[in-house]
C-alpha cells in the first residue's frame, strides 16, 4: 500500500511516570513536535501524539516512596508531562495514558484476537530477573554477570506465563525490514536490528501474576494475570487513534512514524512489528531512532546529579533558543553532549549575531531609507537573482532534510541564508547606494531582496522556532503561514512594516560566569556543618577496629553486615555494599564511631558507624595506612 502522501502520523514514546520529565523525554518530544509542525505547514492533515506508561512495578514502588496513592501518583506525575509540553511549545494532537479506559480495552481486544489465533500460549519460564528493570536478561545481555543498567546481580525466578509466538515472524520481520530499506533509520539502527535477528527469536513473556503484580491489564483469557510492559505501551499507537473502528484509525495508521532513543531499539524494532503482523494490523511506516544526551559528557543520571530540567533551562535561556540549540546540536541517530556554554555559544553566535542581526539591519535600514514601506521594484529593471536562488536553494535543502530526520543539516542550510544575506549587505553597502539618488532602483532591490529572503527566512525557522518565525511575520504584516509562503516575491510595496527589535539579546558570558564563580562558593559555605566546639568532637569515641566478617543483606541492595572488633566484638551495618563486597574488606582495618547510640537497620541492630569518604557515587572506606592495636583511639 502506497501511503496518501498528505497524511502524516508521527508519535513519540510513552513516557514512564516513575520520574519527572527531563532533557531526553525533551528532545524527542519537541523532534515529533517539529516534524508534526514542519508537515502541518506543507499543508498535510497531521496527527500527533504523546503521553505517558503509567503500569508496572516501579510505578508502584515510586509511589510508595512518595506515601502516595497508585493512582494519585500517576496522575500527578502524568500531569507534570502533560503540563510541560505547552511550556516548551509542544503542540500534540492527543495525549494518551495507558490508564485510559479505551486504551485497556484495545489491550483487551488485541490479547484476545492473538491468544484466539493461537499465538499466546502458556508456559513455565526459568530466568535471570533483575527488579530494577522489571525484565528478564539472558545470560549474554549481562555484563560480567550484571544487569547493564542497575549493576545488580539478577535473579533466578520460575513462574508460568503466557508468551507470545515472537519466534513465529522472525523470518517474515527480516524479509520486511530488508525489502523496506527505511522501515527502521537510521541505518545503523535497522543493521543493529538486523544484526540481533540473526540468532533465533526467544518468545515473549507478555504476562506477570498478579500476586506478585496488580497494577496493571488483566488478561482477558486468564484473570489470575496482567499484561507486562511491551504488550501494554506500545498498543498505544493505535488505542489513541480508536481502533479497529475509528475513522481516525484508517486515516492516520498506515502512516505511522514512531521517534524514539536507541534504549528502546528492540521493542518497537521486533516486538511491535511482530506483534502488529499477529494481530493482522499492516506496520508503521517507519521508526526513527536518536541518540543519547550525555551531559558534560556523562551518562544523564538520578545518582550522577546531572539531570537536567529542560524548564530550568527554558527559564532562563527561552524555548526559542532551547528547541532551536537541541536540534542544531544533535546528528539525529547519534549520541550528543549537552552543556550550557554549548548553549550560551549558540544563542550569541547563531541567535543574537547572525539571524538577530540580519532583521535589525534589515528593519532599520527600511526605515531609514524609505520611511518604513517595502520598496517598489516593479519599474525596477536590474538584473541579480543572487539571493532569490539562495532562498530557493535553502527551501529544497529544508524540505529534503526534514524529511531524512536531518534536522540540524536543515537548520544549516537556513544558516547558510542568513550568512549570504548578511555577507550581501556587506558587498551591496546600502548606505554608500542611499547617498545618491540615481542608485534610488539598486538599493530599492537590496532591501526588497533582504525582506524577501527574510520572509522566507521566517517561514523555514517555523518548525524549531514557531514564536520567532511568527514576530519576524509580524515585524513584516505577513500573516502566519500563508499559502505561497516559500514562493518569492510576496511581499507588495508599500506596507509600512514594524521598527527593528531586539529578537535575542545576547547573554554575557563573563558576567554568567562570575554569577556561577559566586554561587560555586556559595555552594561550598553551605555544604559545611554548622561550627562546633572542641568539647563536642572529643564526645565521639573513634577508635580502630578489623572487619572480622561481612555478609550481604538480602533484602537490600546498599548494606553490608559486619562483625568488627574494636577491643569487643560489634556488629555495624555499613550502607557499602555497593562498592565494597564482603572480600573486599574482611580483615580490612577501619575507624569506628562506637559510642553511637545503637540503630535499627532491616532489622538488624547496628552498634556503632564505620567512617567513609561519601561523595555521590563515591564511597571511600577510611583505613589505617598502618596495622593498629584494634581499640586505639583515634583523635
Ligand atoms: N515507557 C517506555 C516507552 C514505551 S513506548 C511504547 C519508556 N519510557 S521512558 O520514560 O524511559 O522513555 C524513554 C525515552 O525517553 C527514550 O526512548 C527517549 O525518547 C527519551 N530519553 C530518555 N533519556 C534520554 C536521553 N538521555 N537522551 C535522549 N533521549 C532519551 O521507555
């Protein structure tokens, strides 16, 4: 089927509610939100959608953490989501929550339809779970043995489930994603795919018991179990355009775009397809896969303290130039590091310097030499289509580059414009040409020129930068996006267009960074604990010990149960256990604060402190650079 190319249908992930939202669930949002933009001007009927994954596990224990309800927490997490998308000009069609009634009904219905064909089936399962991630691992997915992303050993779980047949399209995907060269891009993501098919497919472990799990979609032929995850998220590309019957349905899904980061490769790359192809539901057309966002070149993490909130950021530098700096930033497919001075770079140079410049040399010299009207060049009969085919040139590149998801090549070659222009400013010198009346016809052409490719200019920034695009419209009484936006010659003489503005101040870089030197220091005077006299440190007995034993707690990831002997024996819970295993420090000497009063610690009564260097996901145990006396006091 050949999909009406004047439809289009893009989505982002849904996002899990188990934490706020952040500069990762930023970026893709405000990449469908260009590409829904940039395809809405040309005039398609566009659909887009967003929304949250609000079951599972982590849910549950995140709201627990919170003392707050299942549902409550959702919402209010949901809620944060969905309130941040206008504040960053995200402008989606639906917003879609796998707690929709509709939603768990399509689930429902899809369950039922495979199970009906036999493609879900019962079975006891055996295999590495790891908690954190709420997912089975098979042994060559570890690392040395550990879960790639929590660093935690899994553990074995037996259980019977219901899976999914996946192994059953194996051959028929592989066909498909080679004779659809687009159907996963970029490349290297549709050869990673590939690649990962080349062994045989497990199926898919779509259910979890409920008693070890409620929040979730029961299963419509077994009530004792819920769906898992995938089986339930990525239904919501077609539950939110009301499937099967929906007109919404037939219009938009055969031209379904997904856009999600590599983290989430395989689930939508075989798992979904496979699924689609099972319940007899023709796939998307294609799914698009960015990169990662480090930040100051590390991974964007909760313990790392890096994580950062694209709100922060629009507050201070403005939406226009953070929607602007993410997609210049970022080579769509590959990994990018985010940091302010990157951003502050861009603002002054791109923002302030090249396109601010542009429309206030612009603006001012309309005024200036002709009282602010748009020059009259229709009995002009000179002769120089530099900029037009500049501005012809750029509005190809735009329209071949949006579509290849090259945004930051898209947003290169308007650059390209806005330096010829200036560039044409320099070299047609409009002040000499107004000093003499016979160049009146040249330096009209100049400045019609500038104004038209400024027009253009406006219409192309419109995905990224729809505010700017909109006041540099209105400095010029153009109405938004009108039709023949992208032809030259619009503009009519005449019209007393607006005085020049400032569009992006330029941020000083000197001044921010004294303001950060300050608040560095500042830092550092509220870190340390308030002063305290000599009398109150000699109240803490530290004395040395040796670390007869150590063992792990079960139930806890962060502590170690020691036996040290300080002189007697005491038993120390010590929160190390993700630095240091029980070898790694039996026999080891170490300063004890013993006369803590005892602490209850998963119920285990710890009687003193072992003294470390903690800072973030440091942890440094403090030993005796020499053998002691266990017992020697320690001042
Ligand atoms: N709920 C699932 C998706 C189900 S879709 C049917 C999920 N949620 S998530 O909250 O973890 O979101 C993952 C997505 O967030 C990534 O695929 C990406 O779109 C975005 N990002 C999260 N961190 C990111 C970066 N550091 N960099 C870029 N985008 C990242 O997975």
């Amino acid at each position: 089927m050949t999909p009406n190319q004047d439809i289009f249908y893009i989505t982002t992930p849904i996002y899990y509610v188990n934490a706020k939202p952040h500069l990762g669930h930023a970026y893709t949002t405000v990449v469908a939100d260009v590409c829904h933009r940039f395809h809405k001007m040309k005039n398609k009927t566009a659909f887009f959608l967003t929304g949250t994954d609000e079951h599972g596990d982590k849910v549950v224990k995140a709201a627990q953490n919170e003392n707050m309800s299942t549902k409550g927490y959702v919402d209010f997490i949901s809620g944060l989501f969905q309130n941040l998308w206008p504040d960053l000009s995200v402008d989606f069609s639906q917003f879609i929550r796998t707690t929709d009634v509709n939603h768990i009904e399509t689930v429902k219905q899809i369950l039922q339809k495979i199970y009906d064909s036999g493609d879900i089936y019962f079975s006891e399962y055996e295999g590495l779970y790891c908690f954190g991630c709420e997912q089975f691992y098979t042994e060559k997915e570890l690392v040395d043995g550990l879960c790639p992303d929590h660093g935690t050993a899994p553990e074995i779980i037996k259980e019977s489930n219901y899976f999914f047949k996946m192994s059953a399209y194996q051959d028929w995907l592989i066909d498909h994603i080679k004779t659809h060269p687009t159907f996963i891009r970029p490349e290297r993501y549709r050869n990673e795919v590939l690649s990962f098919l080349k062994d045989p497919l497990e199926d898919l472990c779509i259910s979890r018991p409920k008693t070890r799990l409620t929040w979730g979609i029961s299963l419509p032929f077994d009530d004792r179990y819920v769906t898992y995850v995938w089986f339930d998220a990525l239904i919501n590309y077609i539950s939110a355009l009301g499937y099967p019957d929906d007109q919404r349905f037939s219009t938009f899904w055969p031209h379904a775009q997904h856009v999600v980061a590599k983290d989430i490769l395989k689930p939508h790359g075989i798992y979904w397809p496979t699924m689609l192809k099972a319940a007899g539901i023709p796939v998307y057309q294609h799914l698009n896969v960015h990169g990662y966002w480090n930040v100051d070149n590390s991974k964007m993490s909760k313990s790392v303290g890096n994580v950062v909130d694209p709100l922060k950021l629009k507050d201070v530098y403005g939406i226009e130039a953070f929607r602007y700096f993410l997609m210049r930033e970022m080579s769509f497919g590959l990994d990018a590091d985010f940091n302010e001075s990157a951003l502050v770079q861009r603002i002054n140079s791109d923002l302030a310097n090249d396109l601010g410049n542009l429309v206030s040399r612009t603006l001012t010299m309309v005024h200036k030499y002709f009282k602010g009207l748009i020059p009259d060049i229709s009995v002009s009969d000179i002769k120089d289509d530099k900029i037009k085919e500049a501005a012809s040139d750029a509005v190809r590149a735009v329209d071949s580059f949006m579509n290849d998801f090259a945004f930051n090549k898209a947003l290169a070659s308007i650059w390209e414009l806005i330096s010829h222009m200036n560039r044409y400013i320099d070299s047609s010198a409009p002040w000499e040409l107004a000093k003499k009346e016979e160049n009146r016809d040249e330096l009209s052409f100049v400045i019609y020129n500038l104004l038209e490719g400024l027009r253009i200019i406006a219409g192309l920034i419109y995905p990224v930068m729809p505010d700017t695009s909109q006041k540099i419209l209105a400095l010029l009484k153009q109405d938004m996006l009108a039709t023949g936006m992208f032809t030259w010659g619009q503009l009519n003489a005449g019209i007393r267009i607006e005085k020049s503005v400032t569009l992006f101040p330029r941020i000083d870089t000197k001044a921010k960074k004294e303001k950060q030197k300050s608040q560095k220091i500042d830092r550092k005077l509220t870190d340390l604990k308030p002063e305290i006299d000599y009398e109150d440190f000699q109240k803490i007995d530290l004395r040395v010990g040796t670390v007869l034993d150590a063992e792990h707690i079960p139930e806890s990831k962060k502590l170690l149960k020691l036996q040290v002997d300080i002189g007697e024996k005491r038993t120390i819970v010590a929160g190390i256990s993700k630095h240091y295993s029980p070898e790694d420090i039996i026999g080891k000497q170490v300063i004890v604060a013993a006369n803590l009063k005892p602490a209850t610690l998963m119920g285990i009564t710890s009687e003193g402190m072992v003294l470390a260097a903690v800072k973030k996901k440091k942890c440094s145990v403090l030993i005796p650079d020499q053998s002691l006396l266990v017992g020697t006091p320690v001042q």
